[in-house]
C-alpha cells in the first residue's frame, strides 16, 4: 500500500508552510514536500508525562489483549459471490469455502466485521449437511464463532455461509466511492481496499496473512457497469432473476492472502497495452478521460519487464489492471492483479498536470508493482513484518522509476523525501523499531508510517549498498523462488541474502530492525604525514541530543569514507560494530577533506570535529561536494541544531553558502527546513526577519530561473522553478507577489491559462498576500476543476489565506460536500501549517468536529495524519498537556503513538525556542549591520 504522505508531493501549502516533514501524505514534488517531525528535550517530555510504558522502547502503546485465529479449520478455496445494491447501499453474499479440519471441533471461528450471517452449514466430504445452530458475534475482535450440533470431524468439506452487509462510506472493507458522470449525474461505484484487516468487513473470511487460499469470485451487478477483480473474467451472462445484471466470473487466482483480494464495480474507461513479456495491462479511468491513464500505462508497461527482470521471476498472472477510485483513504494498494489508486495518483493530463505529478504517479505505480512480487507472490507471515512489505517496495520503486526516467535525479529526492524524514522520526522517544509484535486490529495501521516505509527503505537502501547489487540480486531470487504462494519472515530473507553474499546480514540488520533508533557517528582526525588518522565513536541520536545514560545501545554500522581526491568513489569500507574505533585512510594530505558517508547511504547523523567540518564547508560554495552530500550535510548540521548540540545560527550561516545552489533537491531539503524553523520563529516577533532571510536566500536563484521555461530545460527544472517562487512569494518577495497577482489576473479571465508548474506557487502566494475576494475566486476555481489533481492543489494552499473569518470559511468547506473525504486532511492541514493563527485554528475546528472526523475515519491511518498535522507544529509545553488531555478524553486507538510523537515535538520545539530564539535574533539582526 502506498501511503499519503510519504515522499512525494505533500503540496506547497504544506511544504512551504508547514512546521513538519508530514507523517502520511504524498503529494507535491519528492522531497520538499515531505513534512519534517522535529524536537528536542527529553527531559521534559519525561517530566511532564511520566515514564509511559514503551516511550524508550518502541512498544506499542497500551495494547489489548489478542489471539490469533484457532488453526483447527483452515480454508483452501474461497468460492464467493457478491451482489451489490449501488442505489440501497448493501450486499448480498454467498460464500461456499472448501476447508480442512485439522482436528474434530464443534466451532468454526473466522474474521467477520459489520455485516450479519443469514445462514451458515458445513457438509464434510461424501457426508450430510450440518447447519450451524449459532453464531456469536465477538465485534471487538471482529471475529464470529459459528456453532455446531454435533463435532466436524478430521478432514476436508465446505462450509457455506450466506450473508448480508453495508457498501459503507468508510473507505474501507467494500465500500461505495462518490463520483459524478459527464452528464453531472451523482452515482456511486463499488470498490474494495482490504488492508490490513478489512476482507472481513465483505466476507466472513480467515483474515490473516498466512492463512492463503485461491479465490474463485463471481459478481453480480448492473449490465451496464465495469466490474472487476483480481483475475480475468471467464463468463460474463444474463443473470436469470433480473434483465437488469449480469453475472460476471472470473478464474481461479493463485495461492494468496484475503487483504490482497479485490473487486470493483462502476463505469469506467481504459487504456491497454501489452508488456514486453506479454502481460496485458490496463489502466481504468473515469469515463470520458481515457486519455489520462496513457502515461501510467506507460510507466507500467516498462516496469513489470524491469522486475521481472530484476527478481529473475515472471510476473505470475496473466492480467494487471490499474484503476482510479474516486474515493481512496491510501495513495494505492497493490491487490494482486487489481491495483487501486487515487486519481491523483494515476491520472496524468499532459495538459494540465504538473511535474511532480508526473513523478508522484511514476513512483507509485512502480510501489505498487513491486508488490506483485514482494508482498503477493512471497507475504509476510504476520503484521509484524509489515516493514519487510513497504520498506523494500519503498525502496525498489525508486530503482524502478531511476531506470524508466533517469533524468529524474530520483535517488537524490530519496534522500530528502524518505531517509531524512525517517531520521527525523526516528530519533523520538517515542518512535518504534522496524519490527514491532503487532496483535490486535487497531494496532496494525499504527504501523503504517514512516519507520516502516521511509526507514524501511532507508536500511534496505543501505544493505544493498553493503552487499553490492550482484549478490542482493541473487539473494532476491533465491527468497522469492523458495517462498513464493507462501509467508515469509524477515529472518528469511536475511538468511537468503546471507548465503549470496557470505556476509553476516542477520548480525548487522538485526541491529537496525530489532531496536529502534540509529546512532551518530562523531568524527575527529589527525594528521600524520600522508595518513589520515580518524577516530570513529558511535552513540544513540535522539531528537534531544545523544544518548548520554547507561545501557546505551550500538549498531553494526556500515561506514564508508571517500577524499576530495574523488568525492563520487568510496576510498575505504568497514563495518563499525564497536562502540569506538581507529582507521587510518592512507595516501591523504594535510590539504585534502575527508568525508564519511559519501553518497548519505548509512542511516546515521555525523558529527564532525569543527576542524573537519571546516574543510568541508569550502565543498558546498564551489560544489565539489556531490548534491547528496552536500543535502546530507546541511540536513545532519540543522538536526544537531535542533537536538541542542551546536547552534542554530551555525546553520543559519551554513545555509548561506548555498547561494550557488544548482540542484532541486538540495534547495528542496533547504526550503523544507527553513520552513520549519519559520514555523518556529511563528511562535516570536521577530518573525518577519526570517522571511527576510529565505528572500536574501532564494533571490538571486529565482532571478536565474525567471518565470518561464527555456529550451532546454528538464523535469528538475520544472520543480526547482515551482519551489523557488513558491518559496519567495510566500515570504512575501515584492517583485514575485506582483508577477504571481498579474499572471493569476489573466488566468482567471482566460486570457493567459498557467502552466501546470506554476500553478501551485501562483495560488499560494495571491491567496497568501490576498483578501475575501481572492478566496472565492479561488473557491470558483476549485468548482470549475473537472480533474482532481487541480483540486487538490487548491484544497492544499487555500490554508494560506491570513484573515480569521477567512480561515473559518476554509475549515467549514474542508467538511463541505465540495471536498472528498479523503482530502478534508489536507485542507486542515494546509491551515495548520500556514500560520500561528491557522495552527491554533485548525486545533480548535478538530476538537469541535471531533466526533464526524473520528466518524469519518474509523481510526484508520487518515486520523493519524490529521492530528499530526494540525497540531506538531506547536512550541509552547502547554499544549502538549491539552493535546494529551483531549485524546485521553477522546481516545483514538490507532493514533495513540502518533499522539506520543506529537506531544514529544511539541516539548523539543518549545526548548529549541527557548534555547536559541535570542542568539537567532541577534544574528538576523547584525547580519547586515555595517561594521563597527
């Protein structure tokens, strides 16, 4: 499942405005955009809530008691058919399940949720129907145990279950999804999205990973409505009981687990094409808007040869369907042979979609094919390994989209959009380890965050790096050709992994999955004659600084140091998997730099002597220093800031040698920290003085670029263009605000329509510097929209608008029947991160409409999202007290962590405050002051 918020994309709203790197959305251009959690004083966040079971260790919050379901019945084939009512809002089912009895029992327990059983019976092979005499419903669980007279005996049979239940409006289970026909008509389509335990909310199910069985899905729906599912149809005919549908089957599927089933019922269009190794592959739209699914076609055509490829294993199904639900909680979910996306991350107007469009919609689809592979064809055996799932297809869809679009500079947007926001996560107390035991529900989506998709990817990224790609290869192969139509651990890869490459994979990624945090490596030298001696010490980082008590943990750490000799190449390897070590790097002069982690592979922050860093510095201004090493640098100097080790305004000043800056993702990472600390500086009234200083910033950038595109130009050109205007008419840079309302001016009137790249940074800085009339000419562009992508960009920035009563207006239409349901987030959150004003407005439109959010979402992934937006942006310690206090009265189980990490961000800004908002000052202040 690909997850709002993780890399791409959040939005200019967010990525120029917000106070944090986001925790689970992904929309506007793979770095920037990603929000940043930041902090600092552990101290304090101790003090004010106690030693809360699992803050230093990454358990779970309070967890509920759980136990998997009994082994003593399990399915081999799932026979089911479904009949949705798309005016009623129900359905009709009749499941027919051959299973095994392993051992004689009277009950059968399986997965149910929000739906009622009608009739249930089982007939052991060759022996008479028994029905069941009882079902009780156990909902907290969302289980049902079906009751028998007499005991099943040892042996197959089939159980026959008839059943009743809601297409719901909650995203989740078989839901109905909203759309409007070209004719302007209201109808609704019948869709699915089954992870991580919500098979059970559409048919009585075994809804766990492990328990796989084959499906043969049968839908009954109206004749003139697409209807799909994982397979392709083998008869599609009149249904006798009514002219009006028709019966439409579908062939048997392979071995799988339930969350990865699909069905889809509605009107769509589509594209095909096939794959070189001749894979039929469709991509659905919305009717009338063909067009728009040619570029994933595309992307998809090229990736799944590229996997099959990569993993020396064909794709296993004879059909891939991608299709844009209008109605969609996750970016996309990779249900085998049916992939589900939002709109906006599938649909592409050459027209009218932007650059990060383009490259939101490339990594997604190549997310989510790699799960064809890693997550379908070999499944994780429990929740627990979920990170196994999302890091590596995390991580591999960014060596798919390097491959397809290679003028992308994808690996250097990784860093930005994934590794350094799970660093930033990461270094909380409470974060969590990679692999966490999950057992209820309620506590599956907790782990659908950044540890284990953006960490995830990061480590994975690292070990292939450690173990070269000629032997991760190998490695893949051997773990997908030994595992496939079964579950698998992480262990088991590692030991696949390890018998390819004789290296002791298990030992060092054990230490980076099994314990949470990372360490920071603290660098000093000396000199002598041609050798450089280097004394390597390593630590526990935390967002309050290292790790200073007993018991403190270390790493395996893969260190690699490369010279100025050759800034690209790595000089020397090692393995540090000691607290402290020496090394001397041979053949390095007295004027020569030397630099640890060349490429910002290992997920670790550095720490260098000032000497060190000194000879580094010169490496930014003549950029000698490859763009991820100089990202990384400034990234590690502005989290030592924060986390109360050097200060603030050595970052200030580092950030000034960026004036020569070419690349998009290194100005991207700048402008998503300086937005954080402006976020910050909200909080003073000096305020205005940073704006000042990201105009001095990006002035003489935005100069260079202009306004319009010229020949020549690529695709980071585009997004550089779009966050440096952005960026300076947020910050309200006279010259951009005039040309932004002139050109804004023409839009509207026709007379000159704006190019998709620029659209984003026009609409915030007129709504930004604008008044009522502003908003509602807006407010029309977004009625006028017929493409989703377009709303969105307007929901995102319309948080800009500074006035009170207008704020109000914008958190009203976030609920509004303008606004679907999955986007209200994003609105909210664009408010909170504008301003001081919208934060504390957005917190307090939350509160109130409390009881329709949490309704809306059910405690899914969405409710996380939304309270990490509106309220990490807060630096004054009593509101971390309020915000515990409202979720202890309003408890919000699948957010409980994300309220944790909330409340610990909002210590660490307040002490960063405190700490350095003087010295901040007097910089901004003397920084242009004449000498004395």
């Amino acid at each position: 499942m690909f997850l709002l918020g993780r890399t791409v994309l959040l939005s200019f709203a967010h990525r120029l405005s917000s106070s944090c790197r986001s925790s689970l959305s992904k929309p506007t251009g793979v770095s920037s955009v990603l929000t940043k959690l930041r902090g600092i004083t552990r101290v304090s966040y101790r003090t004010a809530f106690g030693s809360a079971s699992g803050q230093h260790t990454g358990a779970m919050p309070e967890r509920r008691p759980f136990v998997r379901l009994p082994t003593d019945v399990y399915p081999v084939n799932y026979d089911l058919c479904l009949k949705p009512d798309l005016i009623d809002f129900t359905f009709e089912g009749k499941l027919e399940a051959q299973v095994e009895v392993t051992q004689a029992t009277n009950q059968i327990v399986m997965n149910c949720a929000d739906m009622d059983i009608v009739t249930a019976s089982f007939a052991p092979h060759g022996g008479d129907e028994i029905n069941a005499t009882g079902f009780n419903y156990q909902n907290e669980d969302e289980k049902v145990t079906l009751s028998f007279p007499s005991a099943l005996q040892k042996g197959c049979g089939m159980l026959k279950i008839d059943f009743v239940g809601e297409l719901n409006d909650k995203m989740k289970g078989f839901y109905r999804s909203k759309y409007t026909t070209p004719a302007g008509e209201v109808r609704f389509a019948a869709v699915t999205q089954f992870e991580a335990t919500d098979a059970r909310r559409a048919f009585p199910c075994w809804d766990e990973p492990a328990i796989k069985a084959t499906f043969d899905i049968t839908l009954i729906v109206p004749k003139d409505r697409v209807a799909l599912s994982n397979m392709n149809v083998i008869h599609r005919k009149p249904y006798p009981e009514d002219e009006d549908l028709v019966e439409v089957k579908f062939a048997t599927t392979p071995i799988m687990s339930t969350y990865l089933v699909a069905f889809v019922i509605g009107e769509y269009d589509h594209v095909e094409s096939q794959s070189s190794d001749g894979i039929t592959v469709r991509v659905y739209t919305p009717v009338g808007k063909a067009e728009q699914g040619k570029f994933a076609l595309e992307v998809a055509t090229k990736t799944l040869p590229f996997y099959k490829d990569y993993f020396s294993v064909p794709y296993p199904l004879p059909k891939i369907d991608l299709i844009a639900i209008a109605d969609f909680a996750a970016g996309a979910m990779e249900n085998w042979g049916l992939v589900t996306y939002r709109e906006t991350a599938l649909l592409i107007d050459p027209k009218n979609s932007c650059s990060s469009s383009k490259q939101w919609v490339a990594l997604v689809v190549g997310h989510e094919l790699a799960h064809q592979w890693f997550g379908n064809l070999v499944t994780m055996e429990w929740w627990t390994h979920l990170w196994l799932n999302e890091g590596f297809a995390s991580w591999i869809e960014y060596l798919c989209v390097d491959h397809c679009f290679p003028e992308y500079d994808i690996w250097t947007q990784f860093v930005s959009a994934d590794y350094t926001r799970a660093l930033d996560l990461d270094a909380l107390d409470s974060s969590h380890p990679i692999e966490v035991n999950v057992g209820h529900p309620s506590e599956v989506d907790e782990i659908f965050d950044a540890i284990s998709y953006s960490k995830g990817a990061s480590v994975i990224r690292m070990l292939h790096n450690y173990i070269g790609d000629e032997d991760f290869r190998k490695g893949m192969n051997a773990y997908l050709l030994k595992f496939q139509h079964k579950n698998a651990s992480t262990e088991d890869l590692w030991d696949c992994l390890e018998q390819a490459s004789g290296k002791p994979i298990a030992a060092v990624m054990g230490s980076w999955t099994k314990q949470m945090g990372f360490p920071i490596i603290v660098v000093d030298q000396e000199q002598r004659g041609d050798d450089c001696i280097l004394k390597i010490s390593q630590k526990k980082f935390c967002a309050s600084g290292p790790h200073d008590g007993e018991n403190c943990p270390t790493w395996m750490v893969p260190v690699s140091i490369c010279t100025n000799k050759d800034p690209k190449c790595t000089k020397l390897k090692f393995l540090l998997d000691k607290p402290e070590d020496t090394i001397t790097v041979s053949g390095v002069g007295p004027d020569q730099w030397v630099k640890i982690n060349p490429g910002t592979v290992g997920f670790y922050r550095i720490q260098y002597s000032s000497s060190m860093l000194e000879s580094l510095l010169p490496g930014i201004r003549d950029l000698s220093l490859q763009p991820v090493d100089r990202l990384g640098l400034q990234n590690d100097l502005f989290s030592l800031s924060r986390a109360g080790m050097i200060s603030t305004v050595e970052v200030l000043k580092l950030m000034e040698a960026f004036i020569n800056e070419p690349n998009y993702t290194v100005w991207s990472d700048l402008s998503c920290n300086l937005g954080v600390l402006s976020s910050l500086l909200s909080h003073t009234d000096f305020y205005e003085e940073i704006q000042e200083f990201i105009r001095d910033l990006f002035t003489p950038i935005g100069l260079k670029l202009g306004w319009d595109s010229n020949a020549g130009e690529g695709h980071l050109d585009a997004l550089l263009r779009s966050l440096v205007l952005g960026k300076l008419g947020k910050a309200g840079h006279k010259p951009t605000l005039e040309e932004a309302r002139r050109r804004f001016k023409e839009h509207v009137e026709g007379k000159q329509i704006l190019p998709a790249d620029l659209r984003s940074p026009v609409y915030l800085t007129v709504l930004k510097h604008g008044d009522s009339a502003t908003l509602d000419t807006m407010l029309k562009l977004h009625k006028q929209a017929d493409m989703q992508e377009e709303k969105n960009r307007i929901e995102r920035v319309l948080g800009a608008i500074s006035a009170p009563d207008l704020v109000q207006k914008v958190l009203n239409f976030a609920l509004s029947e303008d606004v679907r349901p999955q986007d209200t987030v994003s609105v909210i959150g664009g408010v909170a991160g504008s301003s001081k004003q919208g934060r504390k407005a957005a917190w307090k439109f939350v509160k109130d409409n409390w009881e329709e959010l949490y309704n809306r979402y059910q405690g899914g992934f969405l409710i996380s999202r939304l309270i990490k937006l509106t309220v990490d942006g807060f630096a004054i310690d009593k509101m971390a007290a309020e915000v515990k206090s409202f979720f202890e009265s309003h408890p919000a189980p699948a957010a409980e962590r994300t309220v944790q990490q909330c409340c610990e961000n909002i210590l660490l800004n307040a002490a960063w405050l405190k700490r350095d908002a003087d010295d901040i000052h007097h910089y901004f202040l003397h920084r242009k002051a004449p000498p004395v």
